[in-house]
C-alpha cells in the first residue's frame, strides 16, 4: 500500500505529511507548514540541485499551495521544470504548472515555447502531456500560437492524443469561439472516428455548438441516433461498461444532444422514439448509472416533440423515483417532474403528496428542488399558498445567495399571479423587510413603477385603491426598526407620490414621517436624498392645490442640516426644496406636476434651443462643431477629452465601459448615437438621463475648444444632477418633469391578474396532519384541472420592465440505492484520525489500510460479470492490446473525406439495415472486417458484448 | 461542465483540489472552508447534492474521505456521482485497494489519474481500461528511465573509482 508511487519521496516529506496530519489545530499546521516555505524557498533557490530532488520539491510545492499557503516563489521553478527533456521531470512540471497557473498568469508566456515543442514530440505520452497542459494554460492570447499543431494532432495515430486534441479544441473553443470557428468540422469528421473514446470526447463541443446553434446541425440527427442505437445494443467494446450498462455517460451525452436537436422539430424527433423507447425499456433502475441514463431520457422526451407513449414511460419513471426512499432519487423525480409538467401538466395531480412531502422534509437541498417545482405550477389558484410557503422559508435560511433568489422569485410571481392588491402590498412588504438588501435594485424600481402605474387595466379606481392601501401599510411598518435602505427607499417614494393623494393623511402627518426617517436613517445618504425629494414633492403638491406650506419645525431643522451636508447630493436636493417652496403656485405645477411619474419626458437630444447661440457664436469667428468621426488624426485627443468630460459627469463606472469602444467604433459611428446606444439600456434612470447629457455635448457645442464643452457640461449637469429623483427644475428643458422612474414607457408592464380574483381561504395550513396535507395539496394542485392560463405561457408575457428574474430551468437529481446501502456497511475506520478518535463504525477492518477496500466491494458483488471481465483482462491484456491496435490501423487509414461524406449525408437505411452495408463492406474490406462481423453476429446471438472494438460500429454511419 | 473536484477529509483536510475555471488562491481558500462547512455537517441520509452559489455540488462520502465535483445547474446531478465513482474505482485499481494514506502520500499519483479521467472540466475517456493502460504506459517510461539513470550513474561510479 503506498509502495506502489512511493519512490520518491525522501523520509522529509513523509514527516512533513505526518505532522501536518497530527496537528490538532489549523494553527499548528500552519506553524508547519510556513516552516516547509521557509525549507524550500532556500533549496529551490540553489543552483545545484539534483533533478530528482528538485521533482520532490515543486511535489511538496503543490501540497503546500493545496493547503491554500503561497507557494508563488516556487512557480518559476515548476515552469522551469517543463523544459527539462526527461518525461517524467517533464510531467511533474506541467503538473505542478497546471495546478499553479491560471490562464493569465504572467509566467503562461515562458511555457508557451515548451508546449509547441512537445507538441510536436514523437512520444505520444509527451504530446498528451503537453495537451493537458494545453487544455488548462492556453488563453485567448497564445491560442493561436499552438492552433494548427493542435489541428495536427487530430489526426494522431494513437488515440489518447486525438482525444484530447478534441478537447483542446473544444477549450479554445469556449475561450475564443472565433479562433477556431473555421475548424468546427473537424469535431464532426471526428464524430466517426473509430476509437469510441474519441468519439465519446467529441460529443462535448458538439453538444456546445449545438446549443448555440442546432439548426446547422440537424443533419447528424441520424447520426446520433444510429450512435446511440450502437450503444445500447452493447456494439461497444466492454471496457465501456459501467455496472452492466453499456456506455452510459456516452449514451447520456447523446441524449443530451438529442432533447436539443429535437426540440420543436416533428421530424427530427419522430426518428429519436424508437431508441429512446428502448432505453426507457432496457434501463436496470435498480442502479445508480440506470437511473442517471433514466433522468436523461426523461429531459429528452419533455424537450422533443410529445410522444405520449414516451411521456407515459416519462411518467412511469417519475413515479419510481418519487416514490423512492432515496433523497437522491426524490430529488431527481421531483426535478423530472417540473420538466415534464410543461408538457403534461396533469402529471403533476397524482404525486400531490410526494410533492408535499418533500416540501416538508428537513433536507434543505430537497426542499429548494420543489420550491424550484412550485415557482414553475405556480398560477394565479394557488399563487397565495405558493408564495406564502416561499416567504416563509426564506426568512428561515441564513445562505444569501438562495436567499435573493427566492426573494426574486416571490416578486415575480406576486406581480404576476397577484389575486389583489392588498395581497401584493403586504407580499412585497414582507419580502422587503426580511430580503430588503438583498434583492435587486431593479426590484424595487418594479415596485415603485407597478404602484405609479397600476396594473394596467383601465380601472382607475383600483389604482388608486393600490396606492392607498401601499401608503397606508407603509406608514404601518414604519414603526418598525431597522428597515433594509432599499425599501425605505420604495416607502419614501410612495410617501411622496401618494402620501397625500387620498386625502387621509394631512400632509404634515406625512412630512412629519418622513423626517423621521431622514433622522432614524441619518447615515445612509441614498434615503435620506430620497426623503428630501420625497418631501418636495408633498410640498409641490400643497402649493399647486392652493394651501398654505408650513414646514415643520424638524423638517425645518433638517433642511438647515442638508444645506450644509458634505454630500453634494444632499445639498443640493436642499437647495432645490428651498427654491420650489418659494415659487408660486402656477410655477410649481408646470416643474413637479402631480403623478407625473409615467409620463414621457422629451428630451431634445439635438439641443435645438441652443442654435441660436451657436449661431451667434459662429457669427463671432468661433470654429463649427466637427463630429469626432469627422476629425481626421486626431483620434487620441477626441478620446482624450471624451474621458474626461466623463470625469466630470462624477460617474466612475461609466468611465470604464467607454474607454475600448471608442477606439474602434468611432469612425464608423458617429459620437452622440454610440453615447446613446451604450447607455440607454442601462434601467436606472440616472444612467438614462447621463446619456441625454453626454449626448447633448458633441452635437451642440460649435467651438471644438475643451473649456467650452466642459462649461456647458457642468451646466448641463446642475440642471439634471444625477441622482434619480430630483426633479429638474432647469428651465432650459421645455418638458418640465417630475421624478421619473426613469422608465419612460408608459403602457404595458403589467401582470395579468386583476381578473382572478377568487378569494382562498386555504392559505395557513401547516402539513403535519395528513388532512391538512390534502388540503395543502388541494390548494397547491386543485386548479390545475381548471382551465387556467399555465404558468409557463403566463411567464412568457412580455414585460417592459427591466427586472427580469432568471428562471433558471431546473437541473436534476439523483440518486442511487446501491451505493447507499454500500455506504451503510461500508463506513470502516478511519484510518487518517491522527486526530482524536472519532466514532468509529463498527465493520472490523483487518488491515486498517484497506478502508477504501469497501468501494469497490459492490462491484464484486453486484457486477461480478464487470469484475470477471476485468480479471480476464489484466491477464490476457498484451492479447487484448494487440488486437487493439491492429484493429485501429486496420482502420485509421481509411480515408478521411469517406467518413466525412458518409456522415454528412448518412443512409438513413443503414442504421436498421446494418447487416446488408456490412455485407458490402466487408466485401471490400478483406478478412479483418469480415472477423469482426463474424464475432458480432456471434456476439448477438449470445448476448454478450466483445472485449475488443468493434470495427463495425462506426461504419454504418457511411457504410 | 465540472468547475473543480475536491477531495476533503472528515477533518475537513484538503486532500486533492483540481480547478477547470479560474480561482484565485483566496478564493479557493474561501471556497474549500465554505464547501466542507456545508458538506461535512450534512446527515448521511440525505441528497448527495447542494445548493452552492448558484451552483451545484455533488458529493460522496468513501471512508473518511468526501469526494466534491462542482458542475453547473443543468447537469446531470447522478452522472456526476457516477463519474466520482468511477474516480474512485480507477484509484482503487491502480493503488489496489485505495485508501486515504495512499492519496495523501500519492497525491500527485491521484491528479495524473484525473488528468486521465477528466480534462477541460469535461468527462474525457469513461473506460476504466484506457486510462489504466495510459497510466501505466507513462509509468514504465518513469522506471524505465530510473533504470537507465541508475545504470549511468553505476557505469560512472565505476569509471571514477
């Protein structure tokens, strides 16, 4: 035990191993391991080292780093290392290279030479050596630098090097789609290539491309078919099986690709039933792999065209797994469910109560699958169960992350499915203050928008119902302590729109809450702008009704404060209040009209209004305006000051995304529609009204002198400033604005649900009883026979607004009875307490070195057949190699532009009538073909699988 | 795709990280310390999968040793669990009879094997018998040079004595 690999290693790292096991704290091992930097940083360095002992060194290098220590003064070593000519030095180097370096590690440039030249060795092991590294260091930059030696290697005699060549590829690929687009062929020309291990590897970038683009590849449809109709009637060699089945991560891979080639498209899929139906018969579910490869066909059959045999088979298996004891398989079955409910969603009725039971379960993992379930069946019968349930569970869960996507999901599906308002308010209430700081800005931006413009329907009293009871609740919970800013900031809004609007609340009760929050809150900037803006507002409002203003002392106080606040920002929403409350009543109403929050603002983008003074300006000998793209060598100045005035417009995010694009884009485009282009999509309106401003400067501006076009900027920007809600009190803009929610379109945005309003009381009922359970049930699936709007069309609708939660489409679970009952009798000591001794299962180990033995025990006892097949191997296994490799070049010279002819137009006749191609090939092939034929006809009689490849197996494919 | 496998001791001791996406030293600090907080506390019934930063993290316990592979959302959760198995079974019959000491002092033995096994994040080559014929190929080269190193060095001793 450990003999095996132990050479080389001297009785230093043996003891540094040790004592870093006996440590009993992190900080005895740190102790030690800092000791070992200290060690090596002074060998490494000396000039004279044996090679073998500077192997042992970068070897203890990699363990320190995998202790998570810097090993960074050693890198230089490692990359050292490579250049060396023995294989085995050689390999310890790219090893430890591959496990220091990422892919913009500066020392990637120093090894890049090394790689070509192994490369192109004659030693297939150092070419896989070097591919590996490939695979890891190569970035978008040194792509082209071992691209066509690569390319070469495809075409390598052995077959480990064209396997990971396609890898290589399919690297670059995901680096630089476009470095290696000219050469997607070659994954399709090695699609047929006979060794199945190089075609299993090529399924990975086709899988990829396809994804991106699956109509360039229905043509291989038959091929894929006829591939996995290959694979399953075990035409593979035996060293692909797995626990008795035959090939399955190729024949999972394949199916993969099948559910996406066959997606929306009849026909494609109608030649898929025969083989997929197949394997929901041939699959042994009592195994784990089994039930991987029934996950599989499950996905594949809800992405194809509906078949209903299959989706009854589909059916059948979820309703193992659901009813499975393993978590694994729940798991799967429930993921399996949400795929299939799209298509059959009355699939889902009968599994009620595995549904519930998992929901209930303690595992968390579970739990958050079905969540996952539910958000997809959610409709506006049962949205109230729904989102309470997922309320619930997120205020119990401390992971972030899962936090604020449940908290994304309530908000979409509250705004979608919503059955009143009342409801709605109090759901995003709740989900404000339990995930306020978690969720999206943009969120909250929905929300205020959804409350300025309703649902959209022209009922305007149930807008206006919306907005008061939203005040009302508001004011409620402003009671409360510590509220999370961004809802504070939503309240403050709404404050300020609508406090009033009813007319239940005077508007001193309001203002006095809101400078009660601008006090609570006084070290977070962003609300108390808001509670000043929002204060405006209500003021703006008294004044244009007619009535008198009288600030409230605090608010009088409070103001006095923000005009002398070190935020800018602050002061100058001071400043403007001060202004607004000393103008008159008409003036007032044309700057901060009442609900204006939804109108259009116009903006003269071409600043019109200013050609007067450019005109007179011109008259005065001032040069014209030149458009930047117009400018000719001066390039780098333009760009120049195009930073800079970005400088002055105090946005340093918008500095960045400028920078690259301008080089390029500039001459074709002219300057104020790149501005515009780049910035309109962002959702916030200070971005938005950036744009106007950054635009407004190269087209207005007739003197091209930078003083000039930075004057006006900064005018420009103290009428608009740049928080969102100021309101504009320039005079210069003819569309005076109130504070706009920087979405400006006005229609659509709403969520479908004013209409359902059917009221269900079924909502609080906790599941421990089995009678509630049914009713939890009830409510949760009851309506799906109704003929309600499904969910997943509802989630379709289009809507303008920005916030847009991912739905990420579930994945799957899994499971497998077989290795937890391995892991219930397995379990011996452990070998590796150094430590205390923990609990120690009760399975005697003999030889404690053996605890690892246990693993493998299932498979002596399970799959006897495999562990037969591999004994027999390891002593016959030069016979075996022979055969491999005379088979191989029986092949590899067949030529190349045949396979690809033959898969690009594949006989659709051949995958069913294989024996007759055979027959022609082999006519023309001589004995080795005919063996092999002879040895599958032979094989299929029997029933068992031949331990050599199969050199038949691709051929059909061209025959 | 397959994000990075971990292999953890019970005592939470890293044993084998391997990274297909770039990390920084910190934050694989970062990700090791939250992972084997989250995995080593987890009960032995239930689902051998979690929820993980938007990802999903497949794990499964040998021994004393808990196998991780972090892979995207919608990958096959239970072909995972079977690609460390078959991990598992490789080291098992390369080491005959693996256990944690051999992993610890061979660890570098562990990550050529994986190179075998994965690459790119992606599942290279399912054959049990390829990969052991490849690694035992590189290993004869390896003795074979160490022979040929030890006659030299005879040859040389011999001829200075």
């Amino acid at each position: 035990m450990g003999s095996q690999g132990g050479f080389y290693q001297s009785k230093e790292f043996l003891d540094l191993v040790k004592s870093i096991g006996e440590a009993r704290s992190k900080a005895e091992e740190d102790r030690i391991v800092l000791g070992e930097i200290e060690t090596l940083k002074r060998r490494i360095s000396d000039p004279d080292i044996p090679k073998r002992k500077m192997k042992e060194y970068i070897i203890r290098l990699v363990y320190v780093e995998m202790l998570g220590h810097d090993a960074s003064f050693g890198y230089i070593h490692a990359v050292k290392m490579t250049h060396d000519d023995s294989l085995l030095v050689k390999r310890t180097g790219y090893l430890a290279v591959t496990l220091f370096l990422n892919e913009d590690h500066d020392l990637i440039i120093l090894i890049v030479n090394t790689i070509q030249k192994d490369l192109k060795s004659d030693n297939y092991l150092v070419v896989c050596t070097a591919l590996n590294a490939v695979c890891k260091l190569i970035n978008e930059e040194t792509i082209p630098a071992v691209l066509p030696l690569v390319v070469e290697l495809l075409a390598h005699p052995k077959e480990a090097v064209r396997k990971k060549a396609i890898m290589a590829l399919h690297r670059f690929y995901q680096k630089s789609p476009s470095s290696v687009s000219h050469l997607v062929s070659n994954f399709r020309k090695r699609l047929c290539d006979n060794d199945p291990g190089v075609m299993g590897a090529t399924l990975c970038p086709l899988f990829e491309l396809i994804t991106i683009d699956v109509n360039s590849y229905k043509d291989l449809v038959m091929s894929f078919v006829s591939i996995l109709k290959q694979v399953t009637e075990r035409r593979l060699p035996k060293a692909y099986d797995y626990h008795q089945m035959p090939a399955p991560f190729i024949q999972i891979k394949l199916l993969k690709i099948l559910a996406l080639l066959g997606s929306g498209d009849k026909q494609a899929s109608e030649n898929m039933y025969t083989v997929v139906g197949d394997i929901f018969r041939k699959c042994d579910s009592s195994s784990n792999i089994g039930n991987a490869v029934l996950y599989e066909c499950i996905c594949c059959v809800s992405s194809i065209y509906p078949n209903p045999k299959l989706l009854e088979s589909a059916a059948d298996a979820i309703s193992r797994f659901l009813k499975s004891d393993s978590h694994n398989l729940k798991y799967m079955g429930i993921d399996a469910l949400g795929r299939l409910i799209k298509i059959s969603p009355e699939i889902a009725e009968q599994h009620q109560l595995a549904v519930i039971d998992c929901l209930e379960d303690p595992d968390d993992t579970l739990k958050r699958k079905t969540f996952e379930l539910l958000y997809k069946m959610t409709k506006s019968t049962n949205v109230e169960v729904i989102v309470d349930r997922m309320i619930d569970y997120m205020i119990s869960i401390n992971d972030n992350h899962y936090k604020t996507e449940i908290a994304s999901r309530c908000v979409e599906l509250a705004e979608q499915f919503a059955p009143s308002n009342q409801w709605f308010i109090q759901t995003m209430n709740k989900v404000f203050a339990h995930a306020g700081d978690l969720v999206n800005t943009k969120v909250a931006h929905n929300l205020m928008r959804l409350i300025a413009e309703g649902f959209g329907e022209e009922d305007d009293t149930a807008d206006s119902q919306l907005r008061s009871s939203a005040v009302e609740s508001y004011l409620h919970i402003l009671g409360e302590p510590k509220l999370p800013s961004v809802f504070l900031q939503v309240i403050c809004w709404v404050l300020g729109e609508y406090g009033t609007a009813d007319g239940r609340y005077s508007a001193s009760y309001i203002t006095g809450k809101l400078c009660d929050v601008a006090e609570a809150y006084s070290d977070d900037e962003t609300v108390k702008a808001y509670a000043v803006t929002a204060l405006m507002k209500i003021y703006a409002i008294e004044i244009a009704a007619g009535r008198k203003v009288d600030m409230l002392p605090e608010c009088q106080a409070l103001m006095e404060e923000f005009l002398a606040s070190h935020s800018t920002d602050l002061q100058q929403r001071a400043y403007e209040l001060q202004a607004v409350i000393g103008l008159d009543a008409h003036a007032v109403e044309s700057i901060m009209p009442s609900d204006a929050s939804c109108e259009d603002i116009e903006v003269d983008k071409a600043l019109s209004f200013l050609n007067g003074y450019i005109q007179d300006s011109i008259e005065k000998g001032a040069q014209p305006y030149i458009p930047e793209s117009e400018r000719s060598g001066m390039l780098n100045i333009s760009n120049f000051r195009n930073q800079d005035h970005h400088e002055a417009s105090s946005h340093g995010l918008r500095f960045e995304a400028y920078e690259l694009p301008n080089q390029t884009v500039q001459s074709r485009i002219p300057p104020a529609s790149l501005a515009s282009t780049e910035l309109v999509p962002v959702p916030e309106p200070m971005y938005v009204r950036e744009s106007y401003q950054t635009t407004i400067v190269p087209s207005a501006s007739s003197d091209a002198g930078s003083t000039e076009l930075k004057l006006r900027l900064d005018g420009v920007q103290k009428k608009w400033g740049r928080q969102t809600h100021s309101s504009a009190t320039s005079t210069s803009s003819s569309t005076s604005q109130k504070t706009v929610n920087g979405i400006t379109q006005v229609d659509g945005s709403n969520t479908s649900n004013s209409r359902t309003r059917e009221t269900y009381d079924s909502r609080k009922q906790h599941v421990e009883v089995t009678p509630e359970k049914q009713k939890l049930a009830a409510s949760l699936f009851g309506g799906s026979s109704k003929s309600e709007k499904k969910p997943a069309t509802g989630h379709k609708i289009p809507k303008p607004s920005s916030h847009v939660v991912e739905k990420s489409h579930a994945r799957k679970s899994s499971m497998e009875i077989a290795s937890e009952k391995k892991a219930s009798f397995q379990q011996p000591p452990d070998l590796l307490d150094f430590g205390e001794p923990t609990v120690k299962s009760a399975a005697p180990s003999v030889d404690p070195f053996k605890e690892l033995e246990g693993l493998l025990e299932p498979t002596t006892q399970v799959a006897s057949d495999e562990n037969h097949g591999s004994t027999t191997a390891a002593a016959k296994s030069p016979d075996i190699m022979g055969l491999y490799t005379e088979t191989h070049a029986g092949i590899y010279d067949k030529d190349d532009s045949d396979i690809l002819s033959g898969l690009s137009n594949p006989p659709v006749t051949n995958m069913f009538g294989g024996t007759t191609s055979m027959q022609v090939a082999q006519s023309s092939k001589g004995p080795n073909l005919k063996d092999a034929l002879e040895k599958d006809a032979l094989v299929r009689q029997m029933g068992v699988t031949p331990s050599s490849p199969n050199p038949n197996l691709f051929k059909d494919l061209f025959g | 795709m397959i994000h990075f496998v971990l292999l953890i001791s019970r005592q939470g001791k890293v044993r084998l990280t391997k990274w297909y996406s770039p990390y920084s030293q910190k934050e694989r600090t970062k990700v090791i310390r939250e992972l084997s907080g989250v995995i080593l506390t987890r009960g032995p019934k239930l689902c051998n999968f979690v929820d993980w930063r938007g990802f999903k993290v497949v794990y499964k316990r040998y021994a004393s040793l808990y196998f991780c592979m972090c892979i995207d959302q919608d990958d096959n959760e239970l072909e995972v669990l079977e690609i460390i198995h078959h991990f598992v079974e490789i080291l098992d019959r390369y080491f005959g009879s693996v256990c944690e000491l051999d992993l610890i002092f061979n660890f570098h033995k562990a990550y050529y094997i994986l190179d075998e096994l994965l690459l790119a994040g992606e599942l290279q080559e399912s054959s049990k018998k390829t990969i052991a014929r490849l690694i035992a190929a590189q290993d004869s080269l390896v003795e074979t040079a160490k022979e040929q190193a030890s006659s030299i060095s005879n040859i040389i001793a011999q001829a200075t004595k």
